[in-house]
C-alpha cells in the first residue's frame, strides 16, 4: 500500500478538517496531515514494561518492540517530512535511558532524513537522553499547535494526546468499547498508541470543558477503518 | 437405620470415648455411630482417614473426634507457659461453613467441659483478632483455603503449625476439582513436611473415584532416600502403588423422595425462567414448614424471588440468599435460617455446601441440576437426619429440562455418581505457592520441588516445568532475559530463593488465592437530595461490571429482589434507585454456571431412543416426542442427529450432541469455520446445553446430500487440531482465561477497592498484555497454563472430542422441509444468546451500522 492509495481510500478513513486543515484519520491511531506532510502519533509509553518491572510487575518486556514495529508501519505507509511525537514517548523520565540498542537505532533509522520532534509530556518532561529529534514543549504548524495535554477550553487547531481517549457503544444488548480519535471539528485528542496504554472514556469528567459537544464526533477505531459515532450513541464506562 | 459402615484397613482395635464423650452421648440416649468410633480408632493407629457420608450422617462430630479426644486429655495451658501452636486446622471451602461449623461445634464442647478453644479466621476476621490469634493460636482453627495459603506465607508459619495434629478438610470432593483444590494440596504438602507426623482427615459426600481423594490426603512420591523406583513398574500401576488414606464408607441413609413438579400449566419449550410454575412451588411452600429452593444463576434467584412475592398473599417470610448479596443481608438471612423465622430461601450454590441450618422439610429445585452428584448434594439439605428421607421437588423450566430432572432423578434412585475427574495441578496455582513459600522463608527449589510433588495433583510435576515456574516468579520468564534486575525472588549465596525485596511479600499477600472473580462494582443507593445526584447511600451488594455495561442510565433490573433504575456509574461504584411497581428489563441471562454433566447427557440421550419410557414424562412433553418422531426422527442413544431446514432466507443445521453449552460453544465455533471454507456462508450459530444450532446462506441440507462436505466430514476429529488452535488464538475465552491466570500467578495485581481511583489509563489490560506476549513469546509457560485451563474448562474440548469420536460414522441426517419439533427450544434462543462467542468482527460491523444510524440522526 503507498501512501497515495491511503489518501485516495479517505472513503474508509475518515478524512475531514480541522481548522481548516485537511486530515486523515488513520485506524492504527495516527493522524496524517497531508499539506504539511506531518505525521502525529501519541503517548507511544515506550518502556512501559520495565517501568513496571522495576516496581515488582513483571510484565512482558515486548511492548517497546511492539509500539515501534507499529510505528514504522505507519511510518513507511505515508512517509511523512515530519514526525510528532505529542508527548508520554516514555512512560517514565529514564525510559530513554533504559531503551534497549536495538531499539535505539530503530528510532535513528525512523527518524532519518525527516524533521523528529519530541513534545514533552507529564510522564517524560525532559528530552529524551541520546535520540535523535528535537525536543519542545508544544509546536505551532500553519493553524495547527501540537501539545500533549489538551489546554483548558474550547480551542480551534489544537492536536493533544494525553488523555488515551476511548468510546463505547451499546447496541442490542452488548458492548465494543474501542480507543478513538475525539474531536468537534475544533481540536482533536488522540489515541494512545503504545502496545500497554489503557483508555479514558470520552464521556469522563475530563473531556468536559474541551469540545462543543453538539458537534462531537467519536472516531473509534476498527480493524479496517474508523467509525465515526455521534455523542447520543455513546456510552460511559 | 441402614447405617452400615465399611472401613478399608487393617482394622485396629475399636477406640474408646473417653468419659465426658461416653456421658454427653449417654445422657442423651445416643450411640456413638460405628464410623465415628471407626475413625477414632484410624487416627489413633497415626492414619489419615476418608470419611465418605451422606449428610445427616454426624460426619463433622466424627471428624473432629481425634482432636477433642485428644485435646480432652491436655492440660489446659496456663498462663506464662510456653507457647502453644494451633492443634488441629479445619477447612471449608466457605466461610459460611466454617462459621456454622464453630457454632455446631461449640455446641458439645461447652455440653462436655472440654478446655477447647475453636475460633474462625476467615477474610471476614478483624485484623485485632488475627494479630491475637498468631501470638495465642486457639486450639482447633477454622478457615479457609485462602487464610491457609497467608498464614503459610508468614515468616513464623513454622511456629504457627509446630504443634499441628490433625487437619481436617470438609467437603473435600467440591474443594478438589477446583484451583482452590490445587492451592490446598499445596498447602498440605507443606504442613506437612514443618510436621511429618501430620494426619488428615477428610470429609466427603459420595464420589466417583474415593481412591484420587484417598491419595489426595497423604504425600505421594515418597522420598525413599536416594533408592530409585523399580523399572520394573509399570507407569499405569503408579496409582496403584501411591500411598493411600484410610477409608470409611458410610452408606445410604433413607432413600430420599423426589419428585418432578407435575403442573397443569403448559411446559415452555425454552427459557430458563420457569415462571410457569410460580403456583405451584408457592402452594408447596405453604404445605411445608421450611422450604430451601436452589437455582443455578443469580438471576435466575432474583427472578424467583421476585415472582414468589408477586403471589405471596400470605405474606410468607421468604428471604433470598447469593454470594453478590451485601455481607450484612446474607448474615441476616442466615440468622433467620437459624432461628426457623423464615417459610422459604431462594439460594444459589452459596448454600450449596453441608450447612445446616433450621428445620428445611422440603427442597425445590428450579431449572435442571445439570449433575446427579449436585442434586444428591443439594437434596440432602433438607431434613438433617439420615435415617428420614428428604423430600424435593424439581421443577424443569422447559421440555429438555424435563427430560433431563426425570435422567437426574432415576440416577439419584440408583446413586449414580457423576462427580468431574480431577484433572493435573495448575500452573498458575504454582507460581503463587512458590511465591508464598518464599516469603515464609528462603527454599532451596530441589527441595520445595520434592515437597510440591508430595501433592496429589502435582505428583507427576516435571523438574523442569517447575523450574521454569520458579524462573517466572523471579524474573518473568521471558526468553528476553531483561528483567534479572528487577527479580522478586533472588538466590541468597547458599542457593536459596529468598524474597527480594519485602514490597513482594505485601504483594503476595494481596493477591493470593484462586477465586477471580468478574470485576465486579459496588451497588449502592443514590442518596437524594439536590446538586450532583450521584451521592452514595446504603450499599446493596456487588455486581458484575459486564452486567452494567449491557445496560443504560434509566435500565431497571433485579437485585436483592428489588426492581432497581441504574442511576449512573462513578469509578467503581453503580447507583441505583427504587423503581417499586415497575417491570424489571429481565437481565440477561449468563447460562447456567455448570455444564450438563457427561453421565445425565447420556441417560437423556438414552431416555430419548427409548419410548417406553416416556411414560415417566408428563403428557406433554412425552406427546412433544413423538411428533418428532412422526416429522423426523428420535436419535438412538449413541448416534448424532443432524436436521437441516430452511426458514425465512435462511438455511439452519441443528444437531443434537447432549454434551453440554460449553462443549457444544466450541464445536460451533470449529464447525462453522469449516462451513466458511465449504462456502456455505454461515452466519452464526447458537448453543444450548442439549443442542447446537448453525445459520447459513447456502443450502447446508443439499450440501451435505451432495458431500460438499459430508457430514461426516464436517464432524471429523480432525477439527480439534489447527481449526481449534487457530480460533482459540484470538478467543476471547482465552484471553478471559489469560487473565484469570494471570492474576493467580501474579503476574497482575487483583483490583482492590479504592485503588482503582487511578483511572482505567493507569493500569495495563490484559487483553493487551495477551496480546504482546502471544505474538513475541507463544511458548511461555503463563500461555502453556491459559492453554490448558481453557481446554478442560471453558472450552470443553475432552469432552467434545470424546463425542466426535463417539459419533464417528453414526451420524443420522434428515433434510428436512420445515422446523422440526426438537428443534424448536434452540430456535428460540437464537436472538437471545450471543451470536457468537467471538466478538472482533462481528462487534465491527455491529459498529458499522451504527454508524449509519448515527450519522442519520447527526
């Protein structure tokens, strides 16, 4: 599949904009912005697993390998000039210190010859030690700012991660709970990408203040495609 | 009195009761019963015994005659003297038994004098006491598998059980077929070896094979220093040669008096309401003194309890009892139990156990009992002496369970035992040990693994499979070394385990034991009043989050037999509100707990082939019959029948194995995989405790006239090979079974009230932790346990490929042009039980629709 393919297939991804903004909504959890070849990927919490090994949890130690063979699916997919990555990278301040070899040059090698930033997060504030890219606490692209943790307020252009946005639907007696992208057209709160992050529910107290909810769209996301559900389908829990 | 008692052993000299025993049965006009005084006589010769009784049999006195006896006869301890451990461990599987039995022990101590002290300790137990019963053990100590497993896990374990005796096990057969089971063989097995003298007794309602539960008691493998096992032994003759308990048989008691509810309301074909019946079980309440009725479901417990207050203008005392109740409301029904306050207890199996309570005349069965050993036990709860009969009614709640109470209830007569093999010690279960064993103190891994094949369930352990247990609790196992850092047990220089850090052991402790149960959220009223409606009052009980989430805000359903509107949900906590006079949306209904057991299926099967004995079936039911067999056919007791018939668009195959839901799940699942591939287009398919029902696109009765496939090919053994691998992959039952194993061998914490606050964000699913390690790591030891538990329990598969072979060249096909009689009660299912058990694609496209709706009304 090339990137082409994907951007000529936007009946099955939910391509729509934001701020004026094309984008492509990608079921893998990734947003794609064609105009600034700008791809946004979310709380990747590399190192989940020895994180919490080291508190006595002995998780598989994959998930690391997991998330990046993901991303670099992705990655190859669009080809993108540039990669943000919208903070929670690690899933703790000496992830990047712990991150294996191996997986140190997979990132190297992902992150040559395009532009790599770096958001800072609550989980990793600090610049990721030895990697390549830039590390900021926001960006600004044309109308679009990226930033990890949606700010306070209806806001037009914001891409935000942070919360690990989920939905759920009930339909004729049973439950699919699915991550998703959220966004009233205004801001968009992306999924959590890493192989062990958990999801917040869209209807949580959190997402309150952030979206005009009359125009709110949840984009959960399915094998092939995403499905676009209204807020009077959705569900708590 | 048919009270006769056989005693397998060398038979030693029959025990005397020593004085105050011989005065309290005398001045009672009582005898001690031959078996008490026969396990006496055991125990005193240094023997574990099994003690096999009905109830009513005066099995918990004979029990813990050895330990009175004994204890009788010491000095009662002064104060400032040394030191005394606990004397005799007794453990039940329920609490609830363990406090009945303190109060019915309690009883003939205080008539005698006897110096004895009995306590509980069970979760329910303060801290204050539990603190107070380590430094002053009472002298015979009541708990639970559980409690056992903390207790062994303490660093003065050794000190605690110095003094141990006897260890005395009730209802041993229930507690053995479970993780439970395995959890306390381990636990015995290191009792054990702190006192090699120990002695154990079990009790035991009648079981199929008395000899695993013989072995189960003592140490197998015994270490015959350094003296290899003969090679002239035979694998087989392994059994035959491990070491046994004693056995005490006690047979019969009176014959009890059973029969099927003989309504003149019409039997439904399907459902499992048995609302039909209402009447009539509440006129049989009010003819009897006290009644107990048993139903396999919560909410099937509910729903009864519901429609009898519905029809109870007498205003009958009848309460309702199951293990989602509020602790206080249970305590308070089994208080009025006691007390013989109440007419009728609607209960699920948390009665199910020897508790003996109040003056029960009558016992009401709704629904099938799925199992003549579980009616045998359930019966036997009425009328608590042996020598009268118990009196039971059952009520079938549709045509199949009829046929099924008439098969339960002729086995019964003939005391067919059907009680479920005991299968291999769970891997899951040993890592928990393990890391229990290192908290107490450091071990060195050849000996703890000699100790842990000491445990019948684990005797045929091998060396290595347990060390690669042992590597999991240290390090996680992966074959990605990366983790030795952070290991939660570490080899001391000497070259014993020890734990690594003392955060493990407060880990262990929170996370032992075998139970997982569904995540479940606090039920408790909204408290009116203004502002946010959502304030907590009274706490009702726990229920089951996958419940919740199938409802809505506004929803009204049963609990704690009341009609309750869901209010909202916060963290971990539902509130509700009184919806008094309104319908209840009736839950749906899970299935029932246990699968119709091998042994029923095969006398309903052979009920079926055999019209003369239709004659025992109520009228309409045998009538039912034999329009089957005019339109169709009737299956002969070891053939499969096989109807096919169109109906609407649609093309249906319903087959009629009787071997139970979970069985029958997963032959659907395997066959409608092969129908894909033959390009039938099958579109779901339903399965119910007697019968399997497939939807399709194509034609399958043409098909398989045309041996596109045959049929024959469609059910070939085969199928339990890659088709089965390649499902159970992505199943959502093994990913359900991965994480109950999981969470047993410690690999995630359970979830305890109050730290969920965290957010769902905070903690790793899983689901997702399934995923990661099947792709990366397939062959670890945590998916070798899941692959196993799912394979005997969810997934049934012994007992589907015992049918598959049983069938073999035996399958009776008819095509035919419309719905058959038979097949009736699955079709009715279908739109009421899951679809299917799978949920990925099919949850997708449910989706997919939705979003045509959605973007509708947007």
């Amino acid at each position: 599949m090339t990137a082409l393919a994907v951007i000529r297939d936007a009946g099955s991804r939910a391509g729509f904009t934001l701020a004026g903004e094309r984008v492509v909504c990608d079921e893998r959890g990734v947003l794609f912005f064609p105009d600034a070849s700008l791809l946004a990927v979310s709380d990747l919490h590399l190192e989940k697993g020895s994180s919490f090994a080291r508190r006595g949890a002995l998780l598989p130690p994959y998930d690391t390998a997991a998330t990046l063979v993901r991303l670099q699916a992705v990655i190859a997919d669009y080809e993108p000039r540039r990669v943000v990555s919208l903070g929670d990278s690690f899933h703790d301040g000496g992830g990047a210190e712990r991150l294996p070899e191996v997986f140190r040059l997979q990132v190297e090698a992902m992150a040559a010859g395009r532009d790599w930033f770096w958001v800072a997060g609550n989980h990793d504030p600090e610049a990721p030690a030895g990697l390549p890219g830039e590390s900021v606490r926001a960006l600004q692209v044309g109308a679009l700012s990226f930033r990890h943790e949606p700010s306070a307020g209806a806001l037009d252009g914001e891409v935000a991660g942070h919360l690990h946005p989920c939905a759920r639907i009930v339909r004729r007696g049973r439950s699919v709970r699915r991550r998703c992208f959220a966004s009233d057209g205004h801001r968009i709160v992306m999924p959590a990408f890493g192989s062990y992050t958990g999801s917040l529910n869209v209807l949580d107290r959190a997402y309150a203040a952030l979206f005009r909810w009359e125009r709110f769209f949840a984009y959960m996301l399915g094998r092939d495609r995403v499905f676009a559900i209204a807020r009077p389908m959705l569900r708590p829990g | 009195m048919t009270d006769q008692t056989s005693i397998e052993t060398a038979r030693s000299a029959p025990a005397a009761l020593p004085e105050p025993f011989e005065k309290w049965f005398a001045e009672r006009g009582w005898t001690p019963r031959p078996h008490q005084l026969d396990l006496l006589a055991s125990a005193k010769a240094g023997r574990s015994v099994l003690l096999i009784a009905p109830t009513g049999a005066g099995k918990t006195l004979a029990g813990f005659l050895p330990s009175l006896t004994e204890l009788a006869a010491r000095a009662k301890r002064r104060p400032g003297e040394a030191y005394r451990g606990v004397h005799t461990l007794y453990i039940s599987p329920l609490k609830a038994l363990a406090v009945d039995i303190e109060r019915n022990l309690a009883k003939p101590v205080a008539e005698m004098g006897l110096p004895v002290a009995i306590e509980t300790r069970t979760g329910d137990t303060p801290p204050h006491k539990r603190q107070r019963q380590k430094l002053a053990p009472p002298d015979i100590l009541l708990t639970t598998p559980e409690q056992l497993a903390l207790l062994l896990a303490s660093s003065d374990a050794r000190r605690f059980f110095a003094d141990l005796r006897y260890v005395v096990l009730d209802e041993l057969h229930s507690l053995v077929t479970s993780k439970r089971g395995h959890l306390l063989a381990l636990g015995l097995a290191r009792l054990r070896r702190y006192v090699p003298g120990l002695q154990a007794v079990g009790l035991s309602a009648t079981v199929a094979e008395p000899d695993e539960l013989r072995r189960w008691l003592v140490g197998q493998n015994p270490h015959d220093a350094g003296i290899a096992s003969p090679p002239s032994v035979l694998p087989d003759s392994q059994h035959a040669t491990a070491p046994m308990a004693d056995i005490i048989t006690v047979a019969g008691g009176a014959k009890p008096h059973i029969t099927i509810l003989d309504s003149v309301e019409r039997v439904p074909w399907a459902g499992h309401s048995a609302r039909y019946a209402i009447p009539d079980v509440y006129e049989a309440i009010r003819r009897h003194r006290t009644t107990l009725l048993f139903v396999n479901t919560r909410s099937q417990a509910e729903m009864l309890f519901q429609e009898l207050w519905r029809v109870n203008e007498d205003g009958l005392p009848i309460a309702l009892h199951h293990g989602s109740l509020d602790v206080a409301q249970r305590r308070r029904v089994e208080k009025a139990m006691e007390t013989n306050s109440l007419r009728a207890i609607v209960a699920t199996s948390t009665l199910d156990l020897g508790i003996d309570w109040g003056d029960v005349d009558l016992v009401v069965h709704v629904g099938a009992p799925k199992g003549a050993s579980r009616l045998a036990q359930r019966i036997g709860r009425s009328n608590h002496r042996m020598d009268e009969p118990s009196r039971a009614i059952l009520v079938p709640a549709n045509r199949f369970e009829v046929l099924e109470c008439r098969a339960a209830l002729e086995a019964n007569y003939l005391g067919a035992q059907d009680t479920p093999p005991l299968v291999d010690g769970a891997l899951d279960v040993l890592a928990q040990h393990v890391l229990g064993a290192a908290c107490a103190e450091p071990f060195d891994a050849d000996d703890l693994f000699e100790e842990v094949r000491s445990a019948a369930p684990y005797a045929s352990l091998d060396r290595d499979t347990f060390g690669r247990i042992v590597d999991f609790v240290a390090t996680g196992g992966y074959a990605l070394r990366s983790y030795e850092r952070y290991a939660r047990i570490k080899k001391t220089k000497e070259g014993k385990w020890r734990v690594a850090h003392p955060r493990v052991a407060q880990q262990y402790r929170l996370n032992v034991g075998t139970i997982v149960e569904a995540p479940y959220l606090t039920l408790r009223y909204a408290r009116a009043g203004r502002g946010t409606p959502l304030r907590g009052g009274p706490v009702l009980g726990k229920i089951e989050e996958g419940f919740l989430e199938s409802i809505a805000p506004g929803d009204t359903f049963l609990f704690a037999g009341k009609v309750l509107r869901l209010e909202g949900i916060r963290e971990t906590e539902a509130f509700v509100s009184n919806a008094t006079g309104q319908d209840a949306r009736v839950p749906v209904y899970a299935g029932g707990k246990f699968p119709l057991s091998t042994y029923l299926a095969s006398q309903v099967r052979a009920m079926l082939a055999d019209p003369a004995r239709w004659q025992a079936l109520p009228e309409q039911v045998a009538d039912w019959l034999r329009v089957q067999r005019d339109k169709s056919v009737l299956p002969s007791r070891d053939s499969l029948l096989v109807e096919t018939f169109p109906r609407g668009s649609r093309f249906y195959m319903v087959a009629y194995p009787f071997e139970g839901r979970l069985a029958h799940q997963t032959a659907g699942m395997l066959l409608t995989r092969r129908l894909e591939r033959a390009g039938a287009h099958p579109l779901g398919f339903v399965a119910t405790d007697y019968s399997l029902g497939i939807w399709a696109l194509g034609d399958l009765g043409a098909l398989f006239k045309a041996g596109k496939p045959s049929l024959d090919a469609l059910f070939d053994e085969d199928m339990l090979g890659d088709d089965l691998d390649a499902w159970l992959a992505d199943s959502y039952l093994l990913k359900r079974t991965f994480r109950n194993c999981a969470i047993i061998a410690g690999l995630i914490e359970r979830r305890h009230p109050g730290k969920e606050k965290t957010g769902r964000q905070m903690t790793v699913s899983a689901d997702l932790i399934y995923d990661v390690l099947r792709t990366h790591e397939p062959d670890h030891i945590l998916l070798r346990a899941t692959r196993a538990d799912a394979a005997t329990g969810l997934l049934d598969v012994r007992r589907l490929g015992e049918m598959l072979s049983r069938i073999r060249g035996r399958i009776m096909h008819r095509d035919l042009e419309q719905i058959s009689p038979l097949a009736v009660p699955i079709m009715l299912e279908i739109g009421k039980e899951r679809v299917n058990g799978d949920a990925g694609e099919m949850l997708l496209s449910e989706a997919a629709d939705l979003v045509e709706e959605a973007m509708g009304e947007a």
